[in-house]
C-alpha cells in the first residue's frame, strides 16, 4: 500500500506541495508544539523581512532561462542542471545560490526556481530508538535534489544569544548561525530559530557522516534560505541527516568529487556550553554534537 494511502495527519497541514507525514505508530499528539512555517519569517531583532523582495530580476521571456542571455545566471552563476539538480563544485568554498526570482519576467517552470519551489519528496517524522525525533524520505532522492529547507525565526543576535542563555540543560538549541564570507574582512551573519516556528527542517538530525548538506540560497530576500541538499543518492526509507557543524566532506556527484560545501556555516546544537553526547552511530563520529560557543561572545 502506497504511504500517502494510510490515514496520516499532514505536520505542514497543506503548506506543503507534499504531506508532510507522521511515522503511523506515532499519536499525533506527542509532537512538539509549534508554529508551521515553509518559510523563514521576521524574528525578534532582524530588521529585513526575508519574504520582502529586494533583489533584481531577469528580463528573460522564455518559460526557462539560459546562461548566454539570463542576467542572474550571468551575475550569479548557473547553479542547478537542467534536471534541477545542484551543481557542485570540486572547490573548497561555494558561493551562495542565487535564483530567479518574483521580478524575474521567467515563468515558474525555470529551472532556476528549485529552492523556491519547496518540498517535492515524501518524507516521514518518526521517532528514533535514541535521538528523539528524525525524518527519513519514503522515495528515492538523487543526489544534488532539494529536499528541504531549514526555515524558522530570523533573528538578531542578542535575541540568538538571549535564547541560548535561557534553555536549561534538557532543552534542545535549534538556532543556527549562518556565517558566510566575502573576502577577509566582510562576514555576513543570519540566525534562524525554528522552535517555535518553523518547518520538517527542525526535525533533522545530526550525524557525523551526513547524506544532506546546506547551502544559503537567496530567491526574493537578501536574507538566505538554508537549503539541504542530497549530498548522493538517498534510498526509500533512508533517515534524513546533516552535520549541525556545517561540514561536509561528500559522497557521490555526476560530475566530480563532492567538496565541502558548507565550510562557512555553522550551527548551535547543544545546551549552553554544555556538549551533547552524539548518537549518529558512524564509524567517523566524535563523540558530541558540534558546539558553536561565538553566539555567547
């Protein structure tokens, strides 16, 4: 019987293009309680409204955009294949994505509109035998696709601090802190937050040896979507993890060797200062969840 068949209850509650299901042995209830948002909003401290749009568009007629004549992919770069699957690069640091977006004169079936888009794979919410919460795919994922964003709060940075100074040592720390760099002395930083409000992103584990990895995509905002891409290809019913580090050392790729590309990310996963034991069960696993202790500075 196909998963979508079951009587299920819908986490995203139709704000997804997919049901965002939950694990059918699972009462409902126990969920954590919070706000469903696909994407990131206006959090305590950020000035920027990330669904504002303040980038410029292409004035490509055509229903999809090409290199020799599109303004963004000439600016920005081409970063997905035709099949809307990530090109990866085989150098050390990536720069952001950057798609069409609603000032683009593109129409919807570009295939520079993916991040955008959402949520296309079937995936589940269940619970793990020692790490809480998980999210595995119910179909097979190629490597490079999206699966998901990691979407919540934009926050300032003495409302990131003040949060992670408050939790006590049982809570979990969701925010994380988006460090990109242009150049030496120009860093750009963005907190989310998704535990109260948020999306299937706050429900992904850590593992040491990853099948996700993140990159910052702008669509509309200059503020960054926290895009998780496939890192290889993912089986039906494979757990959906990334490295809350923001490392990524690659699996498979159709055109070269994979290569760190979140190297400029990094993220909150523990209590206070206080490390976390890491349960990923990988042979190349460090025996704690990353700890990011700059957002206490």
């Amino acid at each position: 019987m196909d998963a979508f068949s079951r009587d299920v209850v819908d986490l995203s509650s139709g704000l997804e293009n997919v049901p965002i299901l939950i694990e059918k042995n699972v009462v409902s209830s126990t969920i954590p309680q919070f706000q469903y948002s696909p994407e990131n909003v206006q959090g305590p401290g950020w000035a920027v409204d990330p669904s504002e749009v303040t980038l410029p568009g292409c004035s490509c007629v055509s229903h999809s955009c090409v290199l020799e004549s599109c303004s963004c992919l000439q600016t920005h770069g081409q970063a997905y294949h035709q099949g809307r699957l990530l090109v990866q690069h085989t150098d050390l640091y990536v720069t952001p994505v950057f798609e069409c977006n609603a000032l683009c004169l593109c129409g919807d079936s570009c295939y520079n509109r993916v991040v955008q888009v959402g949520v296309r794979h079937k995936v589940e919410i269940f619970w793990t035998t020692n790490r809480g919460w998980g999210v595995r795919t119910l179909e097979p994922i190629h490597c490079g696709a999206f699966v998901c964003e990691y979407a919540g709060e934009v926050i300032g940075f003495e409302e990131a601090r003040r949060r992670q100074l408050a939790q006590g040592p049982k809570d979990s720390n969701y925010i994380i802190a988006v460090r990109e760099h242009a150049g030496t002395e120009n860093v750009t930083e963005t907190f989310i937050d998704p535990a109260e409000i948020g999306n299937v992103g706050r429900f992904l584990n850590h593992s040491c040896l990853p099948n996700l990895f993140m990159v910052p995509v702008r669509v509309h905002s200059v503020v960054p979507k926290l895009a998780l891409f496939a890192g290889r290809d993912i089986k039906a019913k494979e757990e959906l993890t990334f490295d809350y580090s923001g490392e990524y050392r690659g699996f498979c790729n159709p055109q070269g060797p994979c290569s760190n590309l979140t190297d400029p990310i990094e993220a909150s996963g523990t209590d206070g200062l206080q490390k976390k034991i890491c349960y990923c069960g990988m042979k190349n696993c460090t025996g704690f969840l990353p700890l990011d202790i700059s957002i206490l500075r």
